[in-house]
C-alpha cells in the first residue's frame, strides 16, 4: 500500500511540473494585441507589454509589410522563461 501511495505521489508531481512548465502554451487561446510593430520581429502593444513574433507564415508577412505601423493581430501567446512569443493567426493595419 505504501509503495502504491509513493507512485501516486510521484506522479502527480511530474503532472503539475509539466502543467507549470507548459503554462498557456497548452491553453491555446486566441487573444488580440493591438501595438506598434517594430524592424525586430516584435509587437509593442499599447499597454507597454513587448512580444516576439513567432516565425510563421504570417508573422513575417506582418513584419515585412507593417514596421512601424500600428496593428490588431490575432493570435496565440507563448511563454518561455519570461519571453512571450506572439504567434500571429490574423492581424490588420489600424493606423499608419
């Protein structure tokens, strides 16, 4: 009975470890950001906040044509070690 609760206990261990580690990454949730977009692969959004754009089809298609330009891009945020990667779905220009 012992060993059975020693597994139990292990296990529910590594579960919480990998749901900390993963964060919203599992979560998978479209959000919106609207910010300014920058000549280094970054969204800054209007409340101050920095994102790394993910290197997708989209994202870079963003960046190529909106530096500089404000934008309404939808997409899934990433966490990792403190660095939020935005990875774009959707996004328009707003403003020039």
């Amino acid at each position: 009975m012992r060993r059975d609760r020693k597994y139990l206990f292990i296990g529910l261990c590594a579960l919480m470890m990998v749901a900390l580690l993963c964060g919203t990454t599992i979560s998978g949730e479209n959000v919106t950001i609207t910010g300014t977009v920058n000549d280094s692969y970054q969204i800054t959004a209007d409340d101050g906040s920095i994102y790394e754009v993910g290197d997708t089809e989209k994202g870079n298609e963003m960046v190529v044509n909106c530096v500089g330009k404000q934008v309404k891009a939808t997409g899934v945020v990433e966490e990792i070690e403190d660095v939020k990667t935005f990875v774009v779905t959707s996004y328009e220009v707003i403003g020039e």
